[in-house]
C-alpha cells in the first residue's frame, strides 16, 4: 500500500512507530503537530475504513502519519507527488460523505 519510496525512507530513518515533533513554526499548516508514524496496516485501514482517509484516497493520498497532540488529524504524503513530496494534514472534520474541498480540508504541513 505505501509507495516504494515511503517504504525506503521509513526504512532508512527508522520511522515505522516513532514520534516527531512539528512546532507551528515548523509546521507550515501552523498548528504544529507530533506525529506518531504508521505502520503500513495502519495506513491501510485508516485508508479503507476510517473517514477522512476513505475520502481522500481517490485523489491519491496515502496516509503515514497521525498527530497525537489532541488534533487527531492524519498526515499523508500524495502518491502523484513522489519521493521529493511534501506532507499533507487532512482535517478529520472537513472531509465526509458528502466530499471535500481541498482548499479547507488539506494543508500543506512540510
């Protein structure tokens, strides 16, 4: 489910479970963020069975992350976007049934 190059860069720096910290300053969605790094059957359920992912996976995003600060928001990284992508927060309540607008509901974070 993830990307050959995801899985090299978790791979590579061990990210598979761990934590990092975003501050808003870092985090150019501005809320900043600690994410906690999915594992690949995480991601797939999260993308199959859990809303925003099940909204946002049409259009191509994967999601690699979770923010464990209180948000609950996902991160994801946009296949189409490749190794050099940025990273995506999706806002858990502006995606749903009924669609999104990318323009309130993705933010780019790094």
């Amino acid at each position: 489910m993830f990307p050959e190059y995801w899985k090299e860069f978790t791979h590579t720096h061990d990210l598979i479970g761990v934590s990092a910290c975003l501050s808003e300053s870092e985090d150019l969605s501005g809320v900043g963020a600690d994410l906690q790094f999915l594992t690949e059957a995480q991601a797939t359920e999260e993308l199959t069975d859990c809303w925003p992912g099940v909204g946002v996976a049409p259009d191509g995003y994967v999601p690699v992350a979770w923010c464990s600060l209180g948000s609950g928001d996902y991160y994801y990284i946009k296949r189409a976007d490749g190794p050099d992508g940025s990273l995506y927060r999706v806002y858990h309540d502006s995606v749903g049934p009924d669609g999104y607008d990318p323009e309130i509901a993705v933010a780019k974070s790094a």
